[in-house]
C-alpha cells in the first residue's frame, strides 16, 4: 500500500501491454521500488514512500483507507 502523497509515476508507471495485472507489477515493477537509489539518498523508493507491504493469511481482514494505492496477488486458490 502507497500512502496518498505518493506520486502514481512510482507505483503505476507504463508497462504495456501488462497494465493493471498483479503478476507483472511483481515482476517489473516491485524489484525497482526495493532497489537502493541515489535519488532517495541510498534508501529505496519504497522506504522514502513510506510503502507498507503486508502477507493476509486466511481469515484476516485488511483495511486499505481511502486513497491509498494497492496491488493484490493471491497466492493461492481463493
């Protein structure tokens, strides 16, 4: 989850013809924001952001307030 002030440009850049699919913002996209960057003085994007990442087990219920950004990959059947 992406704290409201966080620019979309960091958690949804293009990614044609992938958009909006959960597996591809894991594969592409998730790796940068954890890299290390110059541009946030050494600390990821994520960590600058504030992100917060989360495992839902069954039977947990998660709030997401308003106006927070997500992406969800289930993984398992459900």
């Amino acid at each position: 989850m992406f704290p409201p002030n966080t620019p979309s440009s960091i958690y949804d850049p293009p990614m044609k013809p992938y958009d909006h699919e959960g597996v591809a913002w894991f594969t592409h996209v998730y790796p940068r924001l954890l890299a290390p960057s110059d541009k946030y003085d050494g600390q990821s994007a994520a960590k600058y952001y504030g992100m917060i990442e989360m495992l839902q087990r069954p039977g947990e219920t998660v709030f997401v307030p308003g106006g927070w950004a997500h992406v969800v990959m289930n993984l398992g059947r459900c």
